[in-house]
C-alpha cells in the first residue's frame, strides 16, 4: 500500500524532473499557489523555485514560522525557506543569482504579463521559458495518498447526495435548499463547499450555471442540484435531479436521455482512451434524442484540489489529444438545457483504471421525486 | 442622494474614458472577474471589449441566456452580449476585427502570459498595451451605491464583533469559534464570509495567518479573532482580541501598543494624505514600544467588492506614492507579533473623508477578557 498518512513530497518534486518537461530547463519557478501546494504541501502566499537539486520556497514574514514550523513537522516538502523581506521579485532574482540561473521555466497559465516584466526587470539577463501544464499534468494523475483523500470526499458528498429526499420539497426556496446543502457537507466532515451549490428549479433548470434564488419549488419543476465539499483539501463533486410531482412527459424525457449519456460516456472510459472520445459518447447519445445542440458544456473534467482542473473531457479542442491515464480523477457530468422546458445534468467522479473506471460517488442516480 | 438603488453603470463604463488612461487607448480588454463585475454587474466566465463608443460582453453558452434576462431586467449594464461559439480568443479577434481595432489596452495584472500569447496569434496585427490599475484605481474610490452596501456589510461584521464575548470561551477549540463566527456572518444576513475566518490562541496569535486548528482556549492565552462578511457583493473585514482571563503583563502591554499604533493611524487618514504616511503613523508608535520589527505586515488595504484591494496603506514602495482620496475605503490594521508572546492586531473599516475618516465598523475595541 505505500505511506497513505502523508504525502510523497520528495517524489512529486523527484517527478517534476522525471517528466519530459524537465529535460528541457534547468529551473521552473512555479506560482500557481495550488501547484505550490501540491509539489510542497505549504498554503500561502509563495513562490517556488524549483531545481533538479534544490527547492526554495520564497515566503513573506507572515508565514516564515509557519512554513519552518510545517517543514520541520514534515507536514510540508524538505524545501529551503527563504524569508522575502521586501518584494518578492527581488528575493527571486537573489536567489536565482545564488543558484547561477541563466535560464528559468515559468508558469505561462499562472503569471500574469505583469508579474513577468516585474521579473524581467530585476532579471534583465534571465531567459524566461513558458511552459503550460507542466505540474498540471503530473496532478491528473493522482497517487494513493490523494486517492484515500478524493474517496472519502465523494464519500461526504454523496451521503449528502442521499439525503437530498429530506430537502428538496415543494414550498421551499432554492437558497434555503442551497443553504441546508452547504450545512450537510459540513456535518457530513467537509471544511467547506467546494464552490457555491447550485439549486436551478423550473425555468433556471435550463441555464448550467445558475444561482440559487428565493424562488419557490412548485409543482412540475425539474431541479437540478449540483455540489461538492472539501475534504483535507480535495474535492468532490456531484449533481443530482428531483422533480416537483408530475413533470411534463418531454422533460422526463429529458432527464432520461441525460441519464443514458452519462452511461455511454462512463462506457467509454478506460485508460489510454482519449477523453474527447468520452466526450462525443455522450454527445452521440443527446443528439439521437435531439439535444446535440442542448449540450452546452463538456463532459467533465478533472478533479482533485482544485474542483476544476486537467484533464478536461470535452471535444477535440485545437487538435490537442488528451489521452486518459490510470489514476485520472474526472466528473462525468452530460448535461442538456431547453428553453421553455428545463434542463437537466448528471454528475458522477470517478477514476480511470486499465479496465474502465471505477465511481467514486454513490447517491442513487434515479430522479428523485418529491 | 442620487439613486441608490442600482449601479451606475453607464456613469462606470463612461469614467474609465473620462480616466487619465482613457486617453491614450482606443479600447480595453478587460478580464479580471471582478473588474467586469464592478464595470457591468455581470458574474460569470467572459470578457469585456470595452471601447468609448461601445462595450462588448463575450459569454459562453452557459452563461448567454442569464446575461440577457439580466439585462433586460436591467439588473447589469446596456452593453452589447457576445456568445463564444468554441474559443475566448476567436471570438475576441471577431469583436475586434468588427470594430477596426489595431491597438488594444489589456489589464496586465490579470492577463497571463499563456493568454496574451493565445491573443497575440489570433489577431497577429495588433498592438496590445499593458495597462495597470485602470480599473482598480476606479474602483478605489467608492460611489453612493456601494458606500451603502459596505456600510452594511461592516454593520453585519460588527454585530459578530459584538456577539463574540458569548463565543470565546477557555476550553472551546478555535475551530469551534471559528464555525460560530461564520454561523454567526449568515444569521446577520452576510452571503458569506468573506476570507477564511481566523482564530488564532496563544501561540498561534505570534502568527499573522494562523489558521484555526483543535487547539483549546486555555488560561494566558492572547486570541487574535478576524473576520468578516460579504453583503450585496461586499466586505466588511475585522479584527478583534480576547484573553483568556489573566494574561503575562507584557502581552498585555503588546495589545495596548497596537491600540495605540491603530489610533495614530486612524488619525492621520484624510484625503490627500498619503497612504505610507498613515502606514508610518502605526510603524513609528509600534517602534517607540520596541515593536518596529514585530509589526510583519501593511498596516491596510482597500476594501469593497473584492477582500483585499486598491489601495495599499503600506511603506512606501519603490517610489510609488499612493495618494488617498475621499472615498477611498480601506481597513486599518496595525500588529505586533512576537513569538514566545504571542500577538495582536486591531482592526476596523474606513472610509476616507475629506476633514479625515468615518469608522464604518463599530464593534467595542477593549481587549475582550473571557
């Protein structure tokens, strides 16, 4: 089974260099506080500046004791701690004029066009070299630790999925059904939700991203609930449907063609395949019934600290093929959307093996009738 | 009073040309969340193509639907709704081929490098010009709207500032206090809070970002207590201190340097001041104790729509000299941490008048003896 108390600090920072990006610089500054997170365990303003023979954290005095404190509870990476006393460009550029840097990779999706001229200033002879998803890539895969930790949060989720028969009800408001949701989940262990729950009743039943309003569940509603808590730090994230009484027979239709593409989409994943493939199963799926065009999203995406990171499982974007890997945390989340009608989406979390996947969430998938 | 009701958000759109930057750029690319919200009221994925004689919103399909019922309900502003069929970045070269754009003004602190290179290849003819705090320095300087609604939120945090004498106890754990304060921000109508809440006891307080743990309140101990709640989209922020019971004489004295460092500083605020000589106003008291070195961080920031905005009430930084002006709403919050000690901070909202400020939070200052 391996260490699954802690996680393998030093092997994740090993695999930062192991992967094929690392053959390619000599240094990778990373600023993504949640890839900071990952590769050392420390939370909090930070910058890493990583080498295939050391790492340094840059913190500011609010968290240098914190930070040493952690490092020396092995609660966080064996890195080096350098304390920023004024900027944090400044400290960066000491320190990569200590390790004699003369090229360093950095983060394109996370620094912003003012951060690197900041750089670029105090640095004047550093050659940046973007890169894109070097550390997101080695977090799609997930080890045993995070394993452990996304099991037991789909496992809070979905006992909170199980339990929506007490809360949804006619008379009651999506906030207030929203509301005892977010409750739930910190009953059921979660330090929080992992982003704002979604009660879409009736008409906002059709629109994916809608908030909670003081509307009332009446009947003939579709209602789409969609949440997710955090558990020591990783997420799950699961959508349900109820519907008020009796719907219409084409919005059951509905809800029933969204089931069957979550099935053909969940058929279809399996390492190695590529998650455009998951994507258009469950497209094939809603455009037989004649909701191809209903399908405002992608499938799914991955899953692990952050609720939304690689690998996304959505069409062929660009030409870019994302293969999926063992160990690959996603949602498997088709969804369909009409005007006039309602909506409806399905969510499940699961992990990518060898054979197919296994579910990681598991609230009844039947239309919950109220 | 002026219509209190709704944003302005035409006067918004029209203050961003009638800015000093307004003159140098034919068109700004805006993409902080945030920075569309505060321009147009719209939340949600998109960019905003914003030129002196129109303003475009690029939404996905996800979002399309909302946005125009939003703006017919005229709940965001009038501005033109685009819907991205497949990439940001195509239909932003769209909106830009349409309006003979040939130079660009992008937000350079939330542009990421990944991104303005996926711009640069899509529209290979323009020129894009970093700009930085356009915006932010707008919304610096609060209007009637949102004065109400951050007098509200700091109402709402102060009530939980009041309340926290029946929270803190000796033997209660600090996330036990921390869940009640955030229970406590919902029953005083905030939508949430507005930063994870801190609870900080004994130790811990030594330690600015201290995050709640098990720890139980135990005679001695100094309980550094910070929160705040979001109202109508805004923040209120607050620090209070508790002891439990009888406290070492020198933490004690610690608490009432960093009163008396918040008081100076709280005096010195007026339009026209700067904000590192309200900063130095706190530095010079906390000195005068022997805390210079203990006081780790910026004495405030600016407060409104976002937790931590423009401006910084902090030394003054490589030149920059950050004048405040009426209107301008930020926190004052002076500390001192001393490990060993332990620590303290004080804080309350302002906003910046011309004779000096307004105290926007109004819970009792005294050191809370529980």
């Amino acid at each position: 089974m391996g260490d699954s108390l802690r996680p393998d600090w030093s092997g994740r920072l090993r695999r930062l260099w192991s992967s094929a990006r690392g053959t390619s610089a000599p240094a990778l500054i990373v600023s993504s506080p949640i890839n900071i997170k990952y590769l050392t365990g420390f939370e909090g303003t930070s910058l890493l500046v990583a080498t295939p023979a050391s790492t340094w954290l840059l913190v500011d005095g609010r968290y240098e004791h914190a930070a040493r404190e952690a490092r020396t509870a092995g609660a966080i990476a064996a890195i080096d701690i350098r304390r920023v006393e004024n900027r944090f460009d400044t400290t960066l550029a000491t320190v990569a004029a200590e390790l004699e840097l003369a090229a360093c990779a950095c983060e394109a999706e996370s620094v912003t066009v003012a951060t690197l001229e900041a750089w670029r200033r105090v640095m004047p002879a550093m050659a940046f070299i973007p890169t894109y998803q070097w550390v997101e890539e080695l977090r799609a895969i997930k080890d045993l630790f995070e394993l452990e930790r996304i099991r037991a949060a789909c496992r809070a989720t979905s006992e909170v999925g199980r339990a929506l028969g007490t809360l949804v009800a006619a008379g009651r408001t999506e906030r207030e059904i929203a509301g005892d949701i977010d409750a739930a989940l910190l009953r059921a262990g979660c330090s929080r939700s992992a982003f704002p729950t979604i009660v879409a009743s009736g008409p906002a039943s059709a629109h994916p991203h809608a908030r909670p309003t003081d509307r009332r569940l009446r009947e003939g509603d579709l209602v789409v609930l969609d949440f997710g808590g955090v558990l020591d730090g990783y997420c799950g994230d699961l959508t349900r449907m109820a519907a008020v009484g009796q719907v219409q027979a084409n919005a059951r239709a509905l809800v029933d063609a969204v089931r069957l593409a979550q099935d053909a989409a969940l058929a279809t994943v399996r390492a190695g395949v590529l998650a455009s493939d998951v994507d258009q199963a469950a497209r094939d799926v809603l455009s037989r019934h004649g909701l191809g065009e209903a399908f405002l999203h992608a499938t799914g995406h991955g899953l692990g600290l952050d609720v939304h990171e690689s690998p996304r499982i959505g069409r062929a974007d660009a030409g870019r093929r994302i293969k999926l890997e063992a160990g690959t945390v996603c949602t498997i989340e088709p969804g369909a959307y009409v005007d006039g009608l309602g909506g409806a989406r399905m969510e499940d979390d699961v992990v990518v093996t060898a054979e197919g996947c296994e579910v990681l969430t598991d609230a009844p998938r039947d239309l919950l009738i109220v």
